[in-house]
C-alpha cells in the first residue's frame, strides 16, 4: 500500500521497487524480503546488518526458523528474489555501538558484523539448495568500508543504477524509485 501511495502521488508507472537499507533498516529489508517474498520489492540491498533471521530449522525466531511462522514456500520464492547482502570488509568491532550481543546470535552467527552477514548468506544458499530451487541472492564485499552508512550507500549505487550507453547520465534499473 505504501508503494502504490508513493506511486500514485509522483504520478509513477512503476511496477517494482527497489530499496536499499544499512544497519537496523537492512536487518527489516532482510526480514521483509523473507517474510513477504511476493510483495513489489524487486532488489533488496542489505548493507552490513547487525543479525539476521537466518533460514536454520533448529534456531528459534528472531535467529532462526523455529516458530518464525514463515514456510519453505516463502523462502522458496524469497531466495528466487534480488536480495544483496552487502557487508563492509572492515565491519569487525565486536563491540560496535548497537551490535546486538547474546549467546544465540554471537554462537550462531558470530561476533561482528561481517562474520554475521557472511554466515547469513553462506547458510541461506545452503538452505535453497535444500529445497532445489533457484538461488538469486549474492554477497558483495565493500574493502576498507566498516560501518559506515555514507560509504557503503555510495557503493550500493551500482546496484541500483546503471550507466545509460548512450549518454553519460544513469538510468534506474528495473522501473524501481
């Protein structure tokens, strides 16, 4: 509905979006692609989440599966979706400010931010392979970024724009804001 508000009030044709979230916002845009796979997010950029809701069937929800309520179907056409795992190469402090720190997520997961992403990504291709279905989720490592918003929003740009070849301005992938 948000979507289709923003759409109708700009006037827009689009049938898609696309969004881009950093921290805390990637940790909701990751949830929302899982949780609502079939909704109009096309690609979903999730730069350096503090934890995820990972696809393991023993870890109970917010880490894991177990009385998450979501369905294979849900990650069957989740995992089919665009979603970038975008983690900075440098995003290691443990003790980074508002890093999420209990005995579920440091044991399952990791300490620090990259290691976390890393396991979330790796574990989730595992799981597709599981339920043999289409796999279109990638990482994508940023060297010398940590945890910082502005540099890691300047590289997801790439994802979301693309250069026109026939001038020097950038066009927007896939219809999306």
């Amino acid at each position: 509905p948000l979507f289709e508000s923003v759409k109708s009030k700009v006037s827009g044709n689009q049938q898609t979006f696309d969004a881009w979230g950093h921290s805390g916002g990637a940790q909701f845009l990751q949830r929302f692609r899982m949780y609502l796979p079939n909704s109009k997010l096309n690609t979903a950029i999730c730069s350096n989440a503090g934890w995820y809701t990972v696809p393991e069937n023993a870890v109970n929800f917010p880490y894991g599966l177990a009385n998450g309520q979501i369905s294979n179907g849900n990650l069957t056409i989740a995992f089919s979706k665009k979603l970038i795992v975008h983690l900075g190469v440098n995003d290691t402090d443990p003790n980074s400010p508002g890093l999420r720190h209990n005995a579920t997520v440091d044991n399952q997961q990791g300490l620090f931010r990259l290691a976390r992403g890393r396991y979330f990504f790796n574990t989730s291709l595992t799981y597709s392979q599981t339920l043999s279905n289409t796999f279109n989720w990638q990482r994508e490592e940023v060297t010398g970024v940590g945890h910082d918003p502005q540099l890691m929003a300047n590289d997801a740009l790439r994802f979301l724009f693309q250069p026109n070849t026939n001038s020097t301005t950038y066009s927007v992938l896939d219809g999306g804001f």
